[in-house]
C-alpha cells in the first residue's frame, strides 16, 4: 500500500508522471510506458492542447469518430459527427436516417432554452422580514454582478429571474435563490456560476448592512452557490411522421399496420417499467451522447439532466412517446440539452471544431435539433430491430468481425466465416475453433 502512494505527483514532469505509474503497477514497465507515450500526439502543439484540458495526464485515450449521413433535420441535411466505442450505434443512426430520409426527415423544435442555478443559504430569522426586503435585495444582486453580466446581455442572454424559496420545512433556517439564465450559443456553466458566487456574496453584505436586520438576522451562511443541471426549460422536442402504409418496407415482413401497432406497444412498455425504460432511454443517449462528445459538450450534465427528466413524475419513464392516430404514425422525444457551440472546449479541442463544421457551424438551438435528431433516430433504429428481427442479428455480425479481427483473419476468412456464422451463435471459442478447422482444411490442401 505504502509504496502506491506518491507526493509531489503533478509536479512531476509528463515522462515522470508516467515512469511513476509504470514502475509502481506493471509488471512490464518499459513495455506499457511505450505503449503510452505511443498514443501521444506527435504534433507537440496538438499535445499540449489536450494537456490543458486535464490534469496529470499520462497519455490520450482514442475513441472512434464515425459520421451519420443522410440526416435530414427541419429540410437541412447533415452529417452527424459522433463519438463512440459501441458497434453497431453509427449503423444503426445511418439506417434511420436514411429510412427518414426518404419520409420527410426529421422535424424538430427547441420549446425554450432556460438555464438555472441555485444559492443555497441558511439564515435564522423571519421569513417574512427576508421576502418583504426581497425588492430591493434582487436589485442589488443584478447591480452586484454587473461587471459579471454585461457581455452576456449584449449577447442577448443574462438573468431572467431570481425567486427567493423558504424551504425551512424540509430542513432548518434553509433558504434558496433559483435562478434562471438565458446563456445563448454557450453552455454558460462558468458563466452562472460566477454570478451565483456573486449573489451569495452581495445576501451577506445585504443582511449585514440592512438596518431592518437585527442581530442574529444579521448571519447569513451561503452553504453553496452552483448551477443545476437539471434543466427542464431547456429542452427540445424532435419527431418524425408519416402515414402507417408508408413505413412500408421499415417493417421486415409484418404489414405496416402490424408493426407501427407493435413498435407503440414497445414504447409504451417503455412508459410502464422503469427495468425497459433505462434500457430503452440508454438507448436514445447512445446517439446523444455521442454526439455531446464529438461537439465536446458535457456529456455527464446531459446524462443527469435527462435522466431527472424522464423521472420527473416520480417514477423513471422513456423520454420518447408513440401515437397512431388516423392512420397516422408519429414518434417523438422531448429531451432536456444544456449545450453550447462557443466556449468551454468546444472550439479548443481540435476535432470538436471540426465536427460543428461539418454541422455548418450550428447555434447552440440548432445543435440541440441535430443531437435530439440522432437520439430518436437511434432510438427507432433500436425498437425497429427489437420488434422485428431482434438485436442480436445485427450485433452478431460485428461481434463476430471483432472476433475475426482479434484473431487476425485474413479477408478470405473472414468472408468464410461470415458465411459459416450466418445461422450459428458466434462466441469467441466457436470463432477460434472455426478457424482453427479452415486453417488446417487449408493446409492439408495445400
Ligand atoms: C444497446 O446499446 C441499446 C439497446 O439496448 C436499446 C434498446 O433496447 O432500446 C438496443
């Protein structure tokens, strides 16, 4: 235990860093610390920026980037950048893109775009005192945090409004500033934070100087000033429609009837159970978070945000709905997306350039259509399969090209096996075993 321990770690220099790490857990130390320093970029500038967005960093960890083409948003096509280590998920975006494509695309709509953050304090004294001073107190914050808001509110964006909530019958002498922000194309996390510190700092002084105060009113203990990222007022919805006969071809080999009938069903099992709905609702942040990654947006606060959201009734529910309605199918999702297209990383780190520059250089609000968008194209990709073939036809194949890959099998192999698994259950052993046999067939042949 004691040699695992270390002091001075981020001092030391990126090589010392990683000798460190390799002498003290690998049995291989030379051969894991050239692996390493291996994935270190070898454009020096390009490494240093990556560097800067962490800290103690030893390495780059790689992760795919594929693109979705085909997809139509609101008439405009895109191809969609995104980010991820599952197989399948591009394939699956792809395939319903272009299944929608050919039905009208896709629609979507941001329903508003509200920020919020929070000051948490504690104050001993009457409410009534604190909420009738409330006036004058939410013009000293806005003057306060001037220095803070003005830029913003050139942008268009800044404080909307300040609530002041007495939540001492959940807990004792607990109080609340809730804070809404409009933060236009930036995410605007440091943005709000800054200001809420500001707030927490001018309620101190407000209550210390004000001769309505007295005594122990005078305290006031800012416990925390911090952004929620639970944002259901920045949200969008993205859908797609079209007559049931036109799902036509979508459907495998039920009529379209049948199957619009089916994939509702899917849905609404999603709304029941919370076991279906997290899988079913992973499903959809399989499109969304990658591409959250791949514009370097915070994945995590969209993660937490969503899923808040589809418990927001009390019980965990999919976030997307179905109706059939006059021969009509439609399928939605209604998604909270605290994003932004200018600030944080998502112009420094060199790929997320790229990725808002094949989207045409969207605004935050059109960035939340697109990744919305992808969500329920992978959302359908997911129930079109669940309901007709099932999952495992179209991840079998992968599995078993990673298999093959694993196994370095050449390209005949791989085309013979592919042939071989086409009606068989692939698992590793059976992969190494099947080439085991072509190899051998092969040799004694030769
Ligand atoms: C796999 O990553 C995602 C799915 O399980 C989603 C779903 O079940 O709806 C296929």
């Amino acid at each position: 235990m004691q040699e695992k321990t270390v002091s001075g770690f981020s001092k030391l220099s990126k090589v010392g860093k990683v000798r460190w790490v390799v002498e003290t857990f690998f049995k291989d130390p030379e051969n894991v610390s050239r692996e390493l320093m291996s994935f270190w970029h070898e454009d020096e500038e390009q490494q240093r920026i990556l560097d800067g967005f962490s800290e103690n960093t030893i390495s780059n960890y790689y992760l795919p980037y594929g693109v979705a083409p085909n997809f139509l948003v609101n008439g405009k096509l895109y191809t969609v950048p995104m980010v991820i280590e599952e197989s399948s998920v591009v394939a699956a975006a792809s395939s319903a893109a272009k299944f929608w494509l050919a039905r009208g695309g896709f629609h979507a709509k941001v329903i508003a775009t509200k920020k919020l953050g929070q000051v948490h304090f504690s104050w001993k004294g009457d409410s009534a005192k604190l909420f009738e001073h409330f006036d004058e107190l939410e013009k000293r914050l806005r003057q306060d945090a001037t220095h803070i808001t003005i830029n913003m509110e050139n942008r268009g964006g800044g404080v909307l409004d300040i609530e002041l909530l007495d939540m001492t019958h959940l807990e004792p002498d607990y109080y609340q500033l809730k804070v809404s922000f409009e933060t236009c194309d930036s995410m605007g996390a440091n943005f709000i934070n800054s200001v809420l510190e500001e707030f927490g700092s001018t309620l101190e002084i407000f209550v210390q100087e004000h001769p309505a105060f007295k005594g122990e009113e005078k305290n006031l203990d800012v416990i925390m000033a911090i952004l929620s990222n639970y944002t259901p007022e920045c949200i969008v919805r993205a859908w797609v429609e079209c007559p049931i006969e036109a799902l036509g071809s979508g459907c495998d080999e039920m009529t379209p009837d049948a199957f619009a009938e089916k994939f509702a069903k899917a849905v609404r099992i999603a709304h029941i159970d919370p076991h279906r709905a997290t899988t079913h609702n992973k499903g959809i942040f399989n499109g969304v978070d990658a591409v959250v990654l791949a514009t370097a947006n915070d994945f995590r606060a969209v993660e937490a945000c969503g899923h808040t959201y589809a418990a927001r009734d009390g019980q965990y529910r999919s976030l997307s709905s179905c109706s059939i309605e006059n021969g009509q199918f439609r399928f939605w999702l209604d998604l909270p997306l605290a994003l932004g297209t200018i600030g944080g990383l998502t112009r420094l780190h060199p790929i997320a350039r790229r990725s808002l520059e094949l989207l045409g250089d969207p605004g935050a609000e059109e960035l939340m259509m697109v990744i919305a968008a992808t969500g329920l194209a992978q959302n359908f990709a997911a129930l079109r399969s669940l309901v007709t073939t099932g999952i495992q036809k179209g991840h079998m194949k992968m599995h078993l090209l990673n298999i093959l890959n694993h196994l370095e099998a050449s390209e005949r192999e791989v085309a013979e096996a592919i042939e071989h698994f086409r009606d068989k259950v692939v698992s590793f052993t059976a992969v190494r075993e099947f080439l085991k046999l072509f190899r051998a067939k092969k040799g004694s042949l030769a």
